[in-house]
C-alpha cells in the first residue's frame, strides 16, 4: 500500500481530479476561458477576405525558330552546239512503225511512216485482214415454163347417168394461159333405156385473174 502513496501518483490523481472537473464543470463554478460576445455587424452582406495566392498557369508563347529552307538557283549553262549534228538529224528519214488491231479479231493494219523535216514525207500500209463470210438466203421466183397436163373428163346427170367420158390436154404457156383439148364418147338416152355413144372433141381456153389480197 505505501508504494502507492507514492508522491508522483498523488500529483497524478490531482491533476485528474482538475481534468474531471473542467471538463464537467457541475454547476458552473468553474472559471470559462471563451466569452460569448454577441456583435451586429453594420455591412448586410457577407465579407469574405481575400488572400492573393500565386497560381502557375501554361500559356503558349510563339517563339520564332531559324529553319534551314533549300533555294534552287538555276544557272545558265553554256555548251557547245554541234550544229552539223542538228541538221544531220533533221534531215534524216527516220521510220516509225505502228499496228493497229482491228475489233472483232478481224485482222491487223500495219502502218510504216517516214518522218524527215518534221513532217511525214512517206506512209504504207499493209493489211493483214480475214475474209469475212456473209451467209444470206435469197428466194426468187422459179423462172417460167411451158407446160403439158394429161387428165381424164367426166360428166354425169340424172337422165343419161354418165353423160361423157374422154380423154383432155391441158398447155401451159410462159405468160400464164391454159388451151384444153379433149376427146371421148358421149352418152345419150334415148327411150329412157336405150342409149347411144358418139365421140366428141373439145377444147378451150383459160386465162389467169388477179385478185386483191
């Protein structure tokens, strides 16, 4: 017991003691170190102070740079004309050579030119093209003829039953006509039973007509 009635700890207890009673400060008693004073302020509207401050701030500055910028310069060279060369070349017959396809795998046109002064003085051409072959179908009319038709005549009636039997020939000349020539046996009833047969020859002639479609 009598190392806890140490002095040290006795001052600790004290101290405490005050720290517990500030703290609470029952019934007042205790001294406040803040005073409350209640002060009207005479500007109606709030005060703020204000207090510069250095702020850094990035601003773009143009700053001029040498650049090194290539110049041409164009210098007048002097050289020598070889004038005996100039005229050699322009009398001088140069050909030029050019083919030409033609559509449709027709062939080829070969065209030779020679230029001389500057000017074409010469041109031949040489063709090299396929023979095309056109089929096409022409109908024409078969040429006229004269011709001859066999044929067998008849003739019946109510009477005589067979009225003629014979033989005809018919000609057809070129210009379109018809000539008939006939021959046969005629029948001829006499009583109603009884006939009689006599030949006969006859013939005729026909042309033709044209009509309107």
């Amino acid at each position: 017991m009598k190392k806890y009635l140490d002095i040290r700890n006795i001052v600790i207890v004290i101290l405490l003691l005050i720290a517990l009673l500030e703290f609470l400060n029952p019934k007042g008693f205790m001294p406040n170190r803040t005073k409350l004073v209640v002060q009207k302020d005479s500007i109606p509207y709030a005060v703020h102070d204000t207090i510069p401050e250095e702020i850094e701030v990035e601003v773009e500055v143009e700053v001029p740079v040498e650049v090194e910028v290539e110049k041409r310069v164009e210098v007048p060279v002097i050289q020598q004309v070889d004038t005996t060369e100039i005229l050699k070349i322009y009398f001088a017959k140069v050909p030029h050579k050019e083919v030409l396809t033609l559509p449709n795998n027709q062939g080829t046109v070969t065209i030779t030119d020679t230029i001389s002064k500057n000017s074409v003085v010469n041109r031949k051409f040489i063709s090299d093209v396929k023979q095309m072959i056109i089929k096409d179908t022409i109908y024409t009319p078969t040429p006229l003829k004269t011709q001859l038709y066999l044929g067998f005549d008849a003739k019946f009636d109510k009477p005589n039953v067979v009225n003629l039997m014979g033989l005809g020939v018919v000609l057809k000349t070129k210009d379109e006509k018809l000539y008939k020539i006939g021959v046969g046996l005629a029948n001829n009833v006499i009583d109603g039973t009884t006939g009689r047969l006599s030949p006969y020859l006859g013939g005729g002639v026909y042309w033709k007509l044209k009509l309107k479609k």
